[in-house]
C-alpha cells in the first residue's frame, strides 16, 4: 500500500511549510545505514542525519535490539515516584561524559524543552537566592534555541523564525553575533588571534544589566538554525569568566552540537569550560525517539532545592520514558564503540577535500567545515523546491535553508558518500 501523498498534501500539516501552498514531500519506504529508500525507487545518501539526530545511520541493528528488548519489560512507567535500571544506566553515563561538575540530570522530551527546563531552572535558582529580579536573560543574535515559547523569547529577534510572536513572547536582551571565525589551525587554538572588541557589546549590556540577567545562554561553537556560523573558542571561554564575574549562569545549548557532531565530545570543551547548565538532545538517541535531558552543577541544583518551592517545577508525563532511555544508551555505547573521534576526523577531513573546491564557484560566499557539519554559504538563498528535486535525482538528501547548504551526515559515512554528497552540491552550481 503506497502512502496517500494527496492526503498528506491537503491535511498533514510539515514543519515550515504552507499547507495551501505546499512544498512537495517524498515517499519514505525505508532506511538502513546512510540511506533513504523512497517509494518512487530512489535510494538517497542522507546528508541530514535526520536533522542531526541520526548519527549511526538508520535500522541499526544494536539500536534495534535495545528497543525490542526493552518494549518486553515495560515500554513506559511514570518517573513520579518511580525509577528504572534504563534512567538510570543513561544519567550515570551523562555525567561520565559531560564536563566535569555537571552532576545532576534532568531528562525530558525534547531539545526546546530541554531549553525551557535550563531557563526556568536558571529563574527558580535566583528566586531561591531572593534575587527574583534576576529574570532576564542575555544572549546572541543569530541564534536559534527551539520552538516553544520559552525558547524562541531567545532565539534571534529580527532575522529568526519568530519575529511573529515578539509581542507574546519575554523580551531578552540580545548582543551582536560572534565573530564567525574558528581558527584554521585547531592545533593553536590558543596563539590563533582573537580580537577582544567583540565582546564590547556583551560585556557593557553585563556591567549594565547583571542585576537583572538570570543567565547567558548560548549555542556553543556553532550557531546552527541561525546560520550555521563557528565562532571562536576564545569568546565562549570570555563568556565563562564574564558570568562569573558578574554573578550570572551560563547555560549552553549542545543540543545540536553535542556528542562529538564537532569534534568534541561537547562543542563548550573547545573552550574547556563547565557551565551551570547544559540542554542535550537530538543525538542522545541516535535519532531513534524524542528524548532530551538538562544537566546542572550541584550548586544550582541545591539552591533549588532549597527554595521557596524545595523542588523544581516541571514534571513531563513520559520523562525518563524507558524505552528512549535505553536506546540512548545503546546509542552512546555505540558512540564509544565505534571510536565516534576517528570517525568525525575523517567525515571532516572528506568534508574539507571535496567542498573546498566548491568555494571557487561565483554563487559561492564562502564554504567552512568543522568536524562532521559542511557548510556552503551562498551569495543568494535557494529556490528550495527547485533544489530538493535535483537533490534527489541526484540520489542524495540535503535540506538547505535560506543560503545555506550544507552536510550533517551520519558517522557511519565513508569517503563514497561523502564525495557523492559534495558532488551534488556541486552539480547544483554548475547547473
């Protein structure tokens, strides 16, 4: 039985797309490995990693079997209350992997709830510290956090996805985007130049707001949704001393970046820094299930608790669900497993040989890569429907936006796909 594609054209609403002026969806059959069957026939190579999540690819077989064998014991049991071997399995392993002193875990359903978990945590610390005028929070434009409300108060204002709710959502104060260069030379991060003008701005809306700022919160490294920008590591350990010395949080959003997509295991350990919170998501699963969690330092969790309320109020209905947490946990083991280090070095060391050529194209701004993300920036945004259909007639998946086109793909990628990928890219410019 083939899928109704008018069905899904007439009632189904696709994140970002119109319904009365849909753009075409594509018939998935299936997908094993890096690709995606349609039903039409094509097999695509999958630069995507399905928005970022499906790093070991698709129908893995141990990811699989963790999901079978959980499903026979108990597929969902509140957390109130409760607890199971899974959650618990999949916290201790958190804490092992994140910098040092985030202990504690909060796991919830997905990344922009992640997000809304780290700010309201940030709030309920300040009010425990009868400091409720620190309600505010600092951030950087060009950044995106997620959907929901909380988050998208601190997502960028102007060129975002959400200037239609700027009269709902909180009003945040905003500081110009880092300065989009990671050094060349990832060996000298230390002696590459990094000019301290940049932080002018961020650090005279700290000396003149910090009374009332509860936190920065910033995606670490990488802007994602907002750009695909890689900034300096230099800024965000300046971030880590600037919070510190003006009595802030600071709270990073690895949400896209996090377990190794950058080369490191966190994006913030390019900075070597810890901070008070840190959002996780996408990735934790290896695509598989919604799953997220919100980890803090002993600190912030204690003054909390130690509140007007003694807990921290927000309880999701399937928080700690057992069979997200125990796919996570195969997820990370396979991450392990599969020595994700060499395998990001090498999808970036594919990335840099068959994208860079592409910079010398006259449409090409400019093209960056920093372990497993490649990006080509544009002169001019893309004709989108236009350039997915040629994409799949070239038997590949890449979903660009606005000028941006760029890769994401699984680790489990070998030189083959990348080059096809690129190759794609490529074809698009020539045409």
């Amino acid at each position: 039985m083939s899928i109704d594609l008018e069905f899904d054209r007439k009632h189904i609403w696709h994140p970002y797309t119109s319904l009365t002026n849909p753009l075409p969806t594509y018939p998935v059959k299936s997908a094993s490995g890096v690709e995606i069957s349609l039903e039409t026939g094509e097999v695509l190579v999958d630069g995507m990693s399905s928005w970022w999540a499906a790093v070991h690819g698709y129908n893995h077989p141990k990811l699989n079997q963790a999901l079978v064998e959980q499903s026979q014991q108990m597929s969902h049991v509140m957390f109130g209350g409760l607890t199971h071997q899974p959650a618990v399995d999949l916290c201790k392993k958190l804490v092992e992997l994140s910098p040092a002193g985030l202990e504690k875990v909060f796991l919830a359903d997905s990344g922009s709830v992640s997000v809304e978990v780290a700010m309201k945590m940030a709030i309920q610390y300040w009010q425990s510290e009868h400091k409720a005028d620190k309600h505010k929070f600092l951030t950087v434009r060009n950044g995106y956090h997620g959907d929901t409300f909380a988050a998208m108060s601190v997502c960028d204002p102007v060129n975002g996805m959400h200037t239609l709710f700027s009269k709902t959502i909180n009003q945040h104060l905003f500081a110009s985007a880092p300065s989009p260069i990671f050094p060349k030379n990832k060996n000298e991060l230390d002696k590459a130049d990094f000019d301290q003008a940049h932080l002018a701005e961020i650090t005279q809306l700290l000396e003149t707001n910090h009374h009332n700022i509860a936190a920065i919160i910033i995606e670490p490294i990488v802007q994602g949704a907002g750009g695909m920008r890689f900034y300096h590591p230099q800024y965000l350990t300046a971030l880590r001393k600037l919070a510190n010395q003006h009595n802030v949080l600071l709270i990073v959003d690895e949400i896209a970046t996090g377990f190794g997509r950058t080369g490191k295991m966190f994006a913030c350990e390019w900075a070597e820094i810890t901070p008070d919170i840190m959002c996780v998501g996408k990735a934790i699963t290896g695509g598989y299930m919604t799953l997220a969690a919100t980890l803090t330092t002993t600190k912030v969790a204690e003054q909390i608790c130690n509140g007007q309320a003694g807990v921290f109020m927000h309880g999701p209905t399937f928080m700690g669900n057992p069979l997200a947490c125990s796919v996570a946990n195969a997820s990370l083991d396979l991450l392990i497993e599969n020595n994700w280090q060499q395998q990001v070095a090498n999808i970036e060391t594919w990335l840099n040989q068959y994208l860079q050529p592409i910079a010398d194209f006259t449409q090409v701004a400019d093209v960056r890569v920093l372990g497993a993300i490649g990006v080509v920036e544009l002169k001019e945004p893309v004709a989108m429907e236009q350039i997915q259909a040629f994409f799949v007639k070239q038997g590949v998946w890449i979903r660009p936006f606005g000028t941006r086109v760029y890769l994401m793909p699984p680790f489990i990628s070998e030189e083959k796909h990348i080059r096809k990928l690129a190759g794609a890219i490529e074809a698009w410019l020539k045409k």
